[in-house]
C-alpha cells in the first residue's frame, strides 16, 4: 500500500487530493495546526474525515515536520500547506515568507536526510507570473512576482527545483491557476461571490461588496486540478507542469454569471470598495497547459459557467438547509463579515478619502 503525507489537508485541495488518494487505495496522512477551534469541514464534508491519519505539525517548525515524515514514513509528499491568501500577505508578507516559501527548504531538508527516494510535490502557483504581459503562460514564460505571496511561492518554487537537480530527487511544482469549488474558502472571489449570491437570493443580505472587477483569471474546478497533482508524481521523470483551463474572465463576469444563476441582475447588488483592492494587482492570467495534456493525458472538463453555477447551487442549497435547522458541516455561519473586518487596505483606503475630502 502506496502512503502520502499531505500539508494542508485540510484546506480545500487537500479534501480533494485525500479522496483521490483514499479511492486509488493509499494510506493518508495529513498535517494540520493545532488551532483552538478545529477546522475539518471539508474533510467532514466530503465524508472521509475518519480515514484521514492526522498528524500535527507546522510549516513553521522543522522539528513537527521532520516527526511528520518519520511518522508516515510516505512514498509521496503533496506540499499544499501555505497562507495561501494572496490580500493578506500584503498584511503578513514576514510569517507568508517564512510559511509559503522559506518552510519549503526546512520541508525538503528533512525529506533529504530521511529518505531522498521520497517524491515531492509543491503547490506552485501561477500569482508568480504577476503582471508579465504574456497572453498565455506556459512553463517557459518569465515569472515576474507582484504580492509577497507570490515572491514566497516563488523561492518555493526555484528550491524544489534546485533539489531536483543538485540532489537528484523527485520534486516537482505543479503551476496551477485558479482553482475553485464549493470547498473554496470564504475570502477568495468565487466563494465570496456564490455565498453573496445565496445569501441576496434567499432575503437574507442586500449586497454584496467586491474589489477590482476588471481583473481577468483563467478559473478552473479544484477537484479535476487535484487529479492533474497526482499524475504528476506518477510520471518516469520528475517535471513541472502548468495546470489550467486556456481561458480567462473578469470578475464581474463571474459574477454577473453567479447571479443569472438565482435571475437576478447583478449591477443592481454589486458594489466595490477601495478596500478590497490590493496595493499591486495581477491584472490577467490565463494558462496553456499543453504539456499536461501531451504528457499527463490531462485536460479539464467542467466549463467556466458550469464551475460557476456549481457553487451557487451549493451554496444556496446550505443556506436553505441552515435555514431548516440542519446541521451539517461547512464554515459560512462561523465566518466573520468582512464588513467587520479592519485591514491595512482599510487604512489606506480612509486615508486616501480623506486627503480627497480637503
Ligand atoms: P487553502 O484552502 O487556503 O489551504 C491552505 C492549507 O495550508 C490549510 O490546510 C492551512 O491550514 C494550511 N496552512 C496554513 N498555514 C500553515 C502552517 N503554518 N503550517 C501548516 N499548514 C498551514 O488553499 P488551497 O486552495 O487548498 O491551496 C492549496 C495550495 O495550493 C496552497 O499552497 C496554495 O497557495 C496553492 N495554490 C492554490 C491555488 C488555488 O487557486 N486554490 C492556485 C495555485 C496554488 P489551516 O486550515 O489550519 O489554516
Ligand atoms: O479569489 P482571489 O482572492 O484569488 P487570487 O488572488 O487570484 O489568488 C488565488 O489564486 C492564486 C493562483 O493564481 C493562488 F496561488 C492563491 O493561493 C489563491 O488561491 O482574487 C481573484 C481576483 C483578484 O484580482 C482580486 O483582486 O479577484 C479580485 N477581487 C475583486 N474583489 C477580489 C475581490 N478578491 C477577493 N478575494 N475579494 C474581493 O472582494
């Protein structure tokens, strides 16, 4: 029996990646933080929570991760643990450092001096393109970071692959772009927006307040971009593979397609803020992921509105079964309104309103 040692199952392409794992017959193992409330919706959610050997460890410190890959002694490593929030990097861009990039290095440290026979596998991610003015990216096209986020994933990226040719280990980056489902987390666009929508649909909020909605991403389904994670480790040759759908749209076309979903307009619900948008934006990204398919035999299936529909749909559905009184597992009600919420973005959002004001 194959094992796999997961960071960050229990985020949302952890959940997917450990149902994979779990059906292709593999013993999982994932890390996860000891937190004061604890955070396996997902893995509840997709109903396999009970199958899942938990180990607690932090990206932070070596020593759980060594004990990590001592414990599940695994064939594969999925390194999907990371703050991976792009906004508040800007607001933590140290910890984002130390967890999303520098814990990599510490990560392939301890996998060199247990067994350097181990595969690893690191959530690369196409922010590190930035805003390089290419149409469409590839594994050949420049990188030119423009978040802290993406600065940390790319150190993360350039070490595996530094690993893989000093050391002669299997470690591979998957470049995946957006990559989105009803296990998506709240703060992100797309959760933001079908939850909005289910909540305005069903009576119980009025608007729902975005950022920059000129921005154009290349979105695809998370569980189909776990899939094309696992082929990776699979192959003869350790390689890097971008991992995306080849077509990209703005924001508010996600969310005018979000409300056509419950017949509502959406110019009449959406307003925008300074504060959710970012000190430096990625504009556009839009993936060619041409090597997968010759390679991998991978390519997506669901369609931009299909992804689209599908979590409104979920979405509305909780809300109704909340609504009713059941219980069941998911993080809407336990999320604070980002109305509440003061940020740095916040600030400097006030204080440029109010130098406009004199
Ligand atoms: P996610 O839902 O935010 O999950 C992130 C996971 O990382 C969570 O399990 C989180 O644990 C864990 N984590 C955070 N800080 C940690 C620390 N200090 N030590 C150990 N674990 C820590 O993200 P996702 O969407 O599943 O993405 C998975 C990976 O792919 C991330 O590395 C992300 O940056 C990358 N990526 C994602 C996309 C995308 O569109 N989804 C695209 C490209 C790359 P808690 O639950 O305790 O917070
Ligand atoms: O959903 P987002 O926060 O995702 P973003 O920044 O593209 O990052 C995600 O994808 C990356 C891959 O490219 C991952 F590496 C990363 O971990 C994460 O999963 O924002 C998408 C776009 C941005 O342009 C943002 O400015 O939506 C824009 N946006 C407009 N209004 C908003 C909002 N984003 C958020 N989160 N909230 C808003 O209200």
């Amino acid at each position: 029996m194959k094992k796999a040692l997961i960071t960050g199952v229990t985020g949302q392409d952890g959940a997917y990646l450990s149902r994979i794992l779990l059906k292709k017959g593999y013993k999982v193992f994932g890390t996860f933080r000891r937190v004061s409330t604890p955070n396996f919706w997902r893995l509840q959610s997709l109903g396999i929570y009970s199958k899942i050997n938990l180990i607690p460890a932090d990206l932070l410190d070596m020593g759980s991760l060594l004990d990590a890959i001592r414990v599940s002694d695994p064939d594969e490593v999925y390194n999907l643990g990371a703050s991976s929030f792009v906004s508040s990097s800007f607001e933590q861009s140290v910890s984002n450092a130390e967890i999303t990039g520098l814990a990599v290095t510490k990560f392939l440290e301890s996998i060199r001096s247990y067994n350097s026979n181990i595969k690893f596998y690191q959530a690369s991610s196409s922010e590190m393109y930035g805003n390089n003015n290419f149409s469409v990216q590839s594994e050949k096209t420049p990188f030119m970071p423009a978040s802290p986020y993406a600065v940390s994933k790319l150190y993360a990226h350039w070490i595996t692959d530094v690993y893989r040719k000093s050391y002669k280990m299997f470690t591979v980056s998957g470049i995946l772009f957006n990559h989105e489902s009803p296990l998506r987390g709240m703060e992100f666009v797309s959760r933001k927006i079908s939850n909005g929508v289910a909540e305005i649909s069903l009576g119980l909020k009025k608007e729902l307040v975005l950022g920059n909605l000129k921005s154009k991403r290349d979105w695809g389904y998370a569980k189909e971009y776990m899939e094309a994670v696992h082929l990776m480790l699979q192959q003869d040759k350790p390689e890097d593979f971008v991992i995306s759908t080849g077509e990209a749209y703005s924001v508010s076309h996600f969310a005018k397609l979000a409300f056509e979903t419950v017949g509502l307009n959406w110019k009449k619900y959406v307003k925008t803020d300074r504060r959710f948008m970012r000190p430096s934006e990625v504009n556009y990204l839009c993936g060619d992921s041409k090597k997968a398919k010759t390679k991998l035999g991978w390519e997506p299936k669901i369609s931009f509105e299909e992804l689209v529909r599908m979590l409104v749909n979920e979405d509305v559905k909780r809300w109704k079964m909340f609504i009713d009184g059941k219980s069941f597992a998911w993080d809407a009600p336990l999320y604070p309104d980002e109305a509440k919420l003061i940020t740095r973005s916040h600030q400097d959002s006030n204080s440029k309103r109010k130098k406009s004001e004199k």
